[in-house]
C-alpha cells in the first residue's frame, strides 16, 4: 500500500535533499509505520531568565531545543530517524542523543529505536551504526540501495 505521506509537498525541517531522501524511504518502508511527526523538538533548551515574558520563553525554548528528523509510529515501537545524505560522527550522535531524550519530552512506545536515511556511509560510520544496533537506509543518487537484513524492504504494489 502506498503511504500517503508521498503526498506531502514538503516535510517541515528537512531541506529538499534530506526530503528527496525521505520520499525513497517512504517508497519502501511508508507503510510499515501508522504515523509520522516531523521536526520534533526535545530537550529543555535555554531560558532567558526571569525578565522574559512567556512569549520570549516561548521562541527561545523553540530556538534552543534539539529536534529530530522524524518520530515514526509502529506497533510498540518509536522510531527516532535522522535524513542526512552524507553523515559523519555528529549524526550518530545526534541519533543515539535523541533516542534517549525523545521520552522525557514525548509520549512513546515502548521500544524508542533510532535509524538514519542517507545518500552515503563511510565504512567507519557503518561500524559505528552496525555496532549501535542502529539500522541505516543508504539510498545512493546512482547505484545499489542499500536495506538493512533486519529490516527487508516492503514488496512493491
């Protein structure tokens, strides 16, 4: 079944490149999962002090949190995913970060699971996200797309 998420014109946070990644996952995995949110804000961010007004309070929480990609619903599972085309060190630990921030800030499932969507992986950045247990979804602008053994792709209609 085809994911009505393909519909949408854009996804909020995620630029035209990371988007383009995104609608291939979607191709493949959309409808694995029930629902998406985009562009979700956890952690406390900074406050400005006692003399801000909530209205400050409130645009720098929303300038100073940390946000993921996308949180994507299945069955007892929440999945933390990050769209990044070419991800270094700094996105695993955006990754593993978020897994574990997303349920002090946001209801979940029980099983919170991170993964990554991209372009390319280096092999150490492979490693490092084979070694995390942490799925990685390579969908390259030419040649072989890459599924996770765990994770086969959906067949397609």
């Amino acid at each position: 079944m085809r994911s009505p998420e393909l519909d949408f014109a854009s996804y909020p946070g995620l630029n035209t490149e990371a988007s383009a990644l995104w609608r291939q996952f979607l191709t493949y995995y959309g409808d694995q999962f029930y629902s998406y949110s985009y562009n979700v804000r956890v952690g406390r961010g900074l406050d400005p002090g006692p003399s801000a007004t909530p209205e400050m309070r409130a645009q720098w929480r929303a300038v100073t949190t940390k946000r993921v990609d996308v949180v994507a619903e299945k069955l007892g599972q929440t999945w933390v995913i990050e769209v990044e085309p070419r991800p270094g060190l700094r996105t695993f630990g955006q990754v593993v970060g978020y897994v574990s921030l997303l349920p002090k800030y946001y209801p979940t499932q029980p099983s919170v699971m991170g993964a990554l969507v991209c372009e390319y992986i280096g092999f150490d950045m492979a490693g490092l996200f084979i070694q995390a247990g942490i799925p990685y979804f390579v969908f390259p602008p030419h040649g072989q797309i890459k599924f996770p053994a765990l994770f086969p792709p959906s067949p397609q209609t």
